[in-house]
C-alpha cells in the first residue's frame, strides 16, 4: 500500500528544514577552512617565514575552492532539472561533507611535503563542485513548496545557514583554541573538519523524506524538464537578462560575505595584533544577530519586494566599511564587536535573504535549478572567491584599508546596476500559468514588465 500524501504545509517546512540544513553544511565547510585559512594553515600547510605569505598561500586555495562551483552548478544544475531536486541535494550533501571531512584527515607539509597542499587543493575542488548545486538546488525546493505569498520568508531558510553555520564554525574553533597551542597545531584543528560528518549524516536523513515540488513534477509531466535540451545554455538562452542580473548582482553581496567573516578575521587577529579569540567573538555575536535578521528580511521582502530591501542592504554595508575599520583599530573588543554585528549580523542579511527567492523567481521552472545553480555560482567565483585574497593583497600593498573600500565600491555598484536592470518578482507565478496575483503594498505591478513564464526573458 502506498503512503498516504503528505500535506503541503507539512512538505513546505520539510523543504525549509532540508534547506537550512543542507546549506548550514556547505557554508559550514568554507567558514570552518576560512578561519583556519586565516589561523593555523598557512603554517601547516604553506610553510614561509613572512606569515602575510603564508595567509596569502592558504586563501589562494580558498579560491581555489570557487573555481569548481560554476562547474558544479552547470552539472548539478542540469541534473536536478532534468532527474529532480531531491537526488541533487543528496548528492551535494555527500560531495561536502565527505571532502570537509577527508580536510581533517590530511598530512601536513611537514609529514609529507608538497603532497599536502596538492591533496587539499584537490579536496578544495570536490567541496565547491558540490556547493555549486547546494545553495541553489535548496533555495529551489524551499521556494518551490512555499505558498506564494511567503516565498522570501520560506528561501530565507537556505541562507539562515549561512549564520548557524557562522556561529557554529567559529564556535567550534573558538573552543579548540583553548587547547595549548602545540595541541591545537597538532590535532586540535582537524576536529571541525571531522564534524563535518555530522552534518552530513542529519543532513542525508532529513532530505531523504522530502519529496519533489508539485511546480517541479507538473513540468517533468508536461515534458519540460526532462525534454528541453541544452541545460544551462538553453537557461542562458532563454533568460539571458537574468543570467547577467544574477552575477552582476553577485558581486557586492558575495563580496561582503567572505570579506567580513574572512579576511575580516584575519584582519583583526593576525594584522591588528588583537588575537583570535577577539574575531570569533565578534563573529559569532554577529551571527547570533543574523539567525533573527534573516528571515525578517525574507518577510520584508514579501510585502514591499525584493529589490528594495537588497538595495537598502547593498548600500548600507558600503558605507559601514569606513567604521568597521575604524571600531576594529580601537582595539577595544567591544567595539570590534560591534563593527562586525552591524556590518555582518545586521546590514549583510538584508542582501542575503530576498536574493534567495528573487532568484528562483527569475527562471522557469524548467531551466530554474541550471540558471540560478550556474549564474550564481560564476558569481561566487568573481566576487567571494577571490574578495579575501584581494583585500589581503590590497593591504599588502599599500599598508592601509582604502584600496578595499574602492574594490568593495565597484563591486557594490555592479550589484546596484544589476538590480536597477532586474524585474520585481515578488509576484510571479512559478507553474507558467501566466497568472499574477496582485502585488503588496508599496511594490509595483509586474505587468508588462516581465513575459510571462513560458516565454523569454
């Protein structure tokens, strides 16, 4: 005998909870090896007696970790529009904990020389291949089962993973650094690596008993998501404006998500001289604050639209730049927590949380995972990728923060350019009926500013 059919709002917080704890894995791994990127392996790892070097080495490989999400997104995507939602995000879910894991498990340098960093680029690589399809696959599934009318509120829990996982990282390495230094270096690193596996494990049980979202099986039924051709390309084709909307809109707010919780660490602990301790403090003080911003913000955005409260965010973090490094030269630990409150728990979120499900709303649901998968992803190698290694270079260079102001700037003004050329979704239907429900207050009709979702962008 068959199950008896899950009711919809019973699925809806299925789709959520899948969704936040999927994603609380995937930014998990790139906090957890940003942080020991800026703390320990630089000297594990990438050995140089100048430790402005070394950090150099260790978040050049952060990068690393972005160039295979684009790829990621491009297969990933195209499978999970074509096989389905739900098989993509388990496999995403095994990729990144496996690799995060395996992190953990590595030799160092000094055991086995130049082998080790060539293992952990390779690792780096499977943990972005992965997160190439992991964000977008559960913004997709989350947004996909919501009710209409709270889509912002229902994707805000995709990146509400990105402030558990904030606070549970840095929380987790704020513990071991209590460790004596020598044990820390020698095993005290590793364990938040090996938590990955947890992740993975309550990640894979929870996904398992999702099921695929009626918009997502009404197109498979009518053909379209296992007949179209082309994947990504026939996405780019078809939405061509928002292809570019997506990446253009990348650049301020992925920039500001590794700068700050990143470079921003190693700014204050390494740089500024003030320790570790201090930094993680203040980020998981920030992330506190993010874990009730966030679907606030998502809410917002379902009443006055997702582009004003993206735009608001984007502006507001560019002009935060100036105090946050101004509290953070004080030295004082209650003012360099409360730079990185206001920057990361309090400005970030408004940037973060209507993305999601504006995103989702730009393509049709038989292109939706491929589009956003790719286009976000080619972001997140442009911006986030490198904005830690930039800013660390930027200040190498010149001995001074201003030249990351100017390159936070350009990419802030690529984000208010792509948003000024981008459709308001907050109403569009997701089934390609072609209906509109009427829009919230304060959010102006969509009529004959969007086709209709069986035609072009």
């Amino acid at each position: 005998m068959s199950a008896p059919p899950v009711p919809p709002q019973r699925q809806s917080k299925r789709a959520s909870l899948a969704a936040l704890v999927g994603t609380v894995l995937e930014w998990y791994d790139f906090i957890v090896y940003g942080t020991a990127a800026a703390i320990i392996l630089n000297t594990l790892f990438f050995p140089s007696t100048d430790p402005l070097v070394g950090t150099l080495a260790a978040f050049a490989t952060y990068a690393v970790g972005f160039l295979a999400r684009p790829i990621g997104g491009l297969v990933l995507g195209r499978m999970g529009d074509r096989v389905g939602r739900k098989a993509v995000l388990v496999l995403t879910l095994v990729l990144m904990g496996a690799a995060t894991t395996a992190i953990g498990l590595l030799p160092t340098y000094e055991q086995v020389g130049v082998l080790a960093p060539i293992l952990l680029v390779v690792l780096r690589l499977v943990q972005g291949f992965g997160a190439g399809g992991e964000y977008a696959g559960a913004v997709v599934l989350s947004v996909e089962h919501a009710d209409p009318r709270r889509r912002g509120l229902a994707g805000s829990a995709a990146p509400l993973g990105f402030a558990v996982a904030t606070l549970l990282g840095n929380a987790v390495f704020f513990l071991f650094l209590l460790l004596p230094p020598e044990q820390f270096a020698s095993w005290g690193w590793r364990v938040p690596f090996l938590l990955g596996a947890v992740c993975m494990l309550v990640g894979y049980v929870i996904r398992r008993r999702v099921e695929e979202p009626p918009t997502f099986e009404k197109a498979r039924a009518d053909g379209a998501g296992t007949a179209s051709p082309g994947g990504v390309f026939a996405a780019i084709r078809r939405h061509p404006r928002s292809f570019f909307i997506v990446i253009g809109s990348r650049m301020g707010e992925n920039g500001f998500a590794y700068l700050l919780p990143v470079f921003g660490v190693a700014y204050v602990s390494t740089t500024l001289g003030l320790g570790r301790s201090v930094a993680l403090w203040a980020v998981m003080a920030a992330s506190v604050v993010q874990i009730v911003a966030v679907p606030l913000c998502g809410l917002l955005s379902d009443h006055v639209g997702r582009k004003p409260v993206y735009a608001v965010g984007t502006i507001a973090s560019l002009l935060w730049l100036v105090p946050f490094f101004l509290l953070t030269e004080t030295g004082v630990t209650a003012w360099v927590v409360l730079a990185f409150v206001v920057g990361l728990g309090v400005l970030y979120p408004a940037m973060l949380a209507p993305q999601a499900a504006w995103y989702a709303e730009l393509f049709d649901t038989e292109f939706r995972l491929s589009g956003f998968a790719f286009s976000r992803e080619v972001g997140s190698l442009l911006a986030g990728g490198l904005a830690p290694f930039v800013a660390t270079a930027l200040y190498a260079w010149s001995g001074h923060w201003w030249p990351i102001l100017v390159f936070m700037a350009v990419l802030a003004a690529l984000t208010l350019i792509a948003l000024a050329l981008g459709p308001e979704t907050v109403r569009r239907d997701l089934d390609g009926s072609g209906a509109r429900e009427e829009p919230p207050s304060g959010v102006p009709s969509l009529h004959g500013t969007r086709p209709s979702a069986s035609r072009s962008t």
